[in-house]
C-alpha cells in the first residue's frame, strides 16, 4: 500500500475508480459521508491548491485506488478537506488516518488552519 500526491495526470488514470470509490462509499454511509455524490465534473473541479493538498492510495498489488483526500485552500490560509474516502475493505488499517496525516503535514508547511 502506497500513499502519492493527487495531480492533474492521474487524475485521468484513476478516475474511474475514484468515482467508483465515491458513490460505494456514499452508498453505504449516505448524508453521513456527504448529501452529493461526486461525479467526473466535481473531480475535475479546479480550486485553490487541490493538488498540494490531495492525495490518493493505492493497493500496488493490486494496481487499485483503495483511498482518496481530497482538499483545497477555500480561503486563504485555511485548508479544507473536501472529500476522505478509504473503500470499506480497507478500513481500520491506518489508511485514512495516514491520509489525515499526510494532510496536516501539507497544510503545516505552510502554516495554515486546518
């Protein structure tokens, strides 16, 4: 399992399993999780600092996306976590806790709120 920065060009590797991801994740913990699901659209959306911020996991073994976290700087100085999803397989094995993590670490480089 290995965690690497989002960017613009994996973003077309991996988007269909992202959207996959997304609405498997929604499905299960519904308005809990988020009351819209994203589709291409929403993650192909550009805002401020996404791909600093952004990270995706993969299961190498298996060449899949098995988590995401997705996040921006909405206004200066303070990040923002759009969406943390880690498929339910691979839950309570640090995956989302290493994207968080990942996450803080960014936004203090930086020195901004999280």
């Amino acid at each position: 399992i290995k965690t690497i920065k989002f960017s613009e060009d994996q973003l077309e590797v991996y988007l269909d399993e992202l959207v996959q991801l997304e609405k498997e994740v929604s499905g299960e913990l519904g308005d809990v999780y988020s009351n819209d699901v994203w589709g291409n659209t929403a993650f192909r959306c550009s805002v401020r600092k996404k791909w600093q911020y952004s990270h995706i996991t993969l299961d190498d073994v298996k060449n899949k996306v098995i988590g995401f976290i997705i996040a921006s700087e909405r206004i200066v100085d303070e990040a923002h976590i759009h969406r943390l999803a880690v498929a339910k397989e691979y839950r309570h094995q640090l995956v989302g806790q290493n994207l968080m993590n990942i996450f803080e670490n960014e936004a203090k480089k930086i020195s901004v709120s999280v």
